[in-house]
C-alpha cells in the first residue's frame, strides 16, 4: 500500500476511536444479547451441556448457579433446569432458562410429557406484590409445584406476587419435572382513581407536576397519589384549601369523595 494511503488509513482508525472513546459505552450502544444451545442427558453419569453464546462488547463471562467461566461450555450436567447469566466488561447481562431433558433408554423421565397450563392474576401497583399464579398440570400424576427453584409445594397456587416474570416448575410422581415461565402484568388503573388522577392533571400542575413539590407534596408518580389519599381529601373536600385559586367544583369533589369511599387504591 502506498504509505500516504496507509498513513490517512491509520489516522483515520485513530480518529474515529479516539471519538468513540469520549463517551463511555452504554448496553443499548453494545447491543448485548445471549444465545444458548443444549443436549440432553443420554447416559450415566450425566452428560448434558449447556453452551452460551453473548455478543455485543467483550470480556464476555457465564455462570450457572456458583460456576462462571469464559467459555460459556458447561457439561456432564444432569436432567433440570438451569439458568444462564451472561455478562460482558462494562456490565450488560441477560439470563436465560433453559431446560435440559433426560433421554436415558428405560429412565422414566425420558420423552416426559408433562404439560404445563398456568394462568395469572395482575399485581396492584403502591401495595405489596397481590399477583397470582395458577397451574393446572397434565400428562402425568402426583404433581408438586416450585417458584423460582424454591422448595416444592402441593398446592398450584401461588400468591402475593409482585410484577415479573417468575419460572415455575412442576414435578411428578417419578420426580421428573417441566419448567415454564409466567409473568404476572401490572394491575390497569381503576375508574374512580383515573378521575382523581386527571383532576389532580388538570389543577395541581405547576405546583405538584413535573418536578413541582410545593409544600413539600409531588404527584408525579401514581403511587405518591395513592400513599396521598388522606392529605388530598383534607385539602381538597375537607378543608377547600386547594387549589390555592380556589376550591375545585363540587362535581370534582364528589369524584374525589368516590375514590376515598371505594377505598383509595390504584385498582378503585
Ligand atoms: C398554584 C400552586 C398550587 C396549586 C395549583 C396546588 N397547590 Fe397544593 N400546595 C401549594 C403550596 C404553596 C403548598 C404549601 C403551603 C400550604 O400548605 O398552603 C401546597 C400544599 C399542598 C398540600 C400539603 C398540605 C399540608 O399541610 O401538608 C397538599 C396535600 C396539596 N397542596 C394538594 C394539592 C392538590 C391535590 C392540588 C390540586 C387539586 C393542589 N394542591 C394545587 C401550591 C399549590
């Protein structure tokens, strides 16, 4: 190559990391994802594997439980569930469950067909987790149900959960066992405390809204309306001492009387 060409060429590399250096990198400006690959268990002792794959930055690591290496390779494990974390250097990670079968000739787990129904309840915002999660399982008999690798129960119903994504797991009679995952969604906004949140919109803005905290009170978060019940009705319908313009319209007071009297949650 010509060296004022190689030359430009070096500088131009330089320049364009020398730029991109500035700025520390961020997990969206990386892209990180994961990717993995199993085979299930086809002897004793067991030989399954596990291989993952991250993308998006460097340095990447993969732990299973207490083992993290650099190679994302995990053999000779048995039949279960697992869950994979990448990582890389700057601190993006993903995890991923994944299940590996046993295929043992004669083992009573082999092609297990176990099926797994589950159904969820949404979770409330501004109160403690009241999710639920209900199993309905087939293809097999004397089944136990686990949340997130926890010890197994009979009952299929699990409660006060809060939003996410949870893993359960179901294991019959012989001890074989599916996993599956459910998330449980967030709780949509009841009628009466739509109303009071648009009242709160249309006339404590400025003062309460957008960064305002005047008197020490702001309402940007749903839930600072919902923990600020009391002090809403006080001032509002009790006492008319605000808006500081003057009292809202007895039409809006009335709303706001429905929410306390309905019981002042999010979901009223
Ligand atoms: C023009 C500005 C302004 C508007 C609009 C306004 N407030 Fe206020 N608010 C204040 C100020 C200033 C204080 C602190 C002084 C006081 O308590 O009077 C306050 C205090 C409060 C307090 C705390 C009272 C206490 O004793 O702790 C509550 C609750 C409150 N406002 C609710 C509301 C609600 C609900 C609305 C809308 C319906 C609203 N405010 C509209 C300015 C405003």
């Amino acid at each position: 190559m010509n060296v004022k060409i190689f030359s430009f060429f070096l500088l131009t590399v330089f320049s364009l990391l020398g730029c991109k250096n500035e700025k520390p990198l961020s997990c969206d400006d990386v892209n990180f994802s994961l990717s993995i690959t199993k085979t299930d268990v086809t002897q004793n002792p067991a030989n399954g594997t596990i291989t993952a794959t991250a993308s998006g930055g460097e340095g990447f690591t993969y732990t299973i439980g207490s083992t993290t290496n650099s190679t994302g390779k995990f053999e000779n494990l048995p039949a279960g569930t697992y869950t994979v974390v990448g990582r890389n250097s700057i601190g993006c990670s993903k995890s991923q469950l994944i299940v590996i079968d046993s295929n043992i000739p004669g083992d009573p787990c082999t092609n297990n067909s176990i099926t797994i129904n589950a159904t969820s309840t949404p979770a409330t915002p501004c109160v403690a987790g009241n999710g639920t999660i209900n199993i309905s399982a087939g293809g097999s008999t004397g089944f136990t149900y686990n949340l997130n690798g926890g010890a197994f129960q009979n009952s299929n119903v699990f409660g006060n959960l809060a939003v996410g994504t949870y893993n359960i797991t179901v294991k019959d009679v012989n001890g074989c066992s599916k996993t599956q995952q459910v998330s449980i969604a967030v709780a949509p906004a009841g009628p009466n405390f739509t109303n009071v949140k648009n009242i709160i919109k249309s006339n404590c803005g400025g003062c309460h809204l957008n960064g305002g905290s005047s008197g020490g009170v702001n309402y940007d978060n749903d839930c600072s309306i919902v923990n600020g019940w009391n002090k809403i009705n006080e001032e509002c319908v009790i006492r008319s001492s605000m808006p500081p313009s003057g009292p809202l319209s007895s039409n809006l007071k009335a709303q706001i009387t429905a929410w306390v009297n309905a019981g002042h949650r999010y979901s009223d």
